[in-house]
C-alpha cells in the first residue's frame, strides 16, 4: 500500500513539474488588457476609449483630433502580442518605448493602418518621421476587416515586428535602443477611426 501511495505521488508530482514547466515555456506573458475595463491605462485626448465584448476599442469622435491609451507601466526590453482588426479605413498604430504630454507623443509608432499603408513599419513621432517601412511585397500581409495577430519585441537597439506570422521589419537604432517608456495605442487625427484589439501581452525579457 506504502509502494502505491509513493507510486502514485511521484507521478503527481512529475506531473505537476511537467505542467509548470510546459507553461513557463510557452508563457512567461503578463496581460496589459483585462477584457473588462481599462485598468493599468489612462486615456489621453477626448475621443473614444471603451470595452465593447472583451474587445478594446478606439474611435474617432467628433473632435476628430489625436488620442493616445498609454500603459501605466513603463518596458524596456520585451516582446509584446496582440490582435487587431481594423473596421474602419483610418490609421492607428502601436507605441513602444514612449512618454507623452497631453496628446503629443515622443516614441516609436509600430503602424497599424489600411492596406498599401506600411502596418509593421516603425515611425518616430515628432522626430525623424518614418525610420523602415515594409517592403511593397509585404502589404498583402494585412487582412482588412478581419483579426490580425502583431507582435513587436524589442530588444537593446534592434527592434523587429511581425503581422501574421511574417516578419515584416527589423531594424538597429542607437536611439530607440536608449530609451524606455510606455506602451500607447493611437487614434489618428482626422476622424474615419475604428479598431478592435484583444489578447494584449508582454513578456520582459532579460538581458
């Protein structure tokens, strides 16, 4: 009976080994969206922030102008997921490693925007514009109107994304590579603004 209770929790506990171990492979992601609410956020700007069935969304107001969700939670090095599905024909995009004033925003923008518009390329706000876009080859990535899967790790200076499983871009700046800031989520100025994101995640990564 002894040997059977021993048998048996040793196979528990390998099991349980096993199953940690399993998690901490795959995982090792924090989630920044909770699909309730906005905590661990804070919206800057006056258009529109909400929850709307688990999804988080971003629209244009009537004041049409920029608007920012910023992290309350500064990144350094990391790798960040997400899902987002466009249903409008405006421009959005994704910041990392910034700071903001009111609505003017100092960072890296990992674009998000309608087809033949480069969604994956790295722009510098209020800095040297667009650093990489995608090849043209590349635009057919997106799909309007539908889920899309981003992923963006940055790591010291390089800074690589990926839309679909493709990589779209990777590119080596000393200056981005200096800073550490927050993650934001734009709505362009402009109006014609709507979109959809879901299963937002980081993972730190060590250096």
């Amino acid at each position: 009976m002894q040997q059977k209770l021993l048998l048996l929790f040793s196979t528990v506990f390998l099991f349980s080994c096993h199953t940690h171990k399993h998690l901490t492979d795959a995982g090792g992601y924090t989630p920044l969206f909770n699909h309730k609410d906005l905590t661990g956020w804070t919206i800057h700007g006056r258009e529109k922030w909400y929850v709307e069935d688990g999804d988080l969304i971003c629209e244009s107001g009537p004041y049409e102008e920029y608007s920012y969700l910023m992290s309350d939670s500064s990144f350094k090095d990391f790798d960040l997921q997400l899902e987002f599905k466009q249903e409008s024909t405006g421009n959005s995009g994704v910041f990392i490693r910034s700071s903001i004033d009111g609505v003017k925003i100092s960072g890296w923008q990992a674009e998000v925007a309608p087809s033949g518009r480069h969604t994956g390329g790295i722009y510098e706000s209020y800095g040297r514009g667009w650093l990489i876009k995608p090849t043209a080859a590349l635009e057919h990535v997106l799909k309007e109107g539908e889920w899309n899967t981003y992923q963006i790790q940055a790591v010291g200076d390089e800074v690589t994304t990926w839309l679909n499983g493709i990589r779209m871009i990777t590119i080596n700046d000393e200056k981005i590579g200096a800073a550490t800031g927050q993650i934001g989520l734009q709505i362009h100025d402009g109006g014609g603004i709507k979109v959809r994101w879901r299963n937002i995640r980081i993972k730190i990564i060590e250096n």
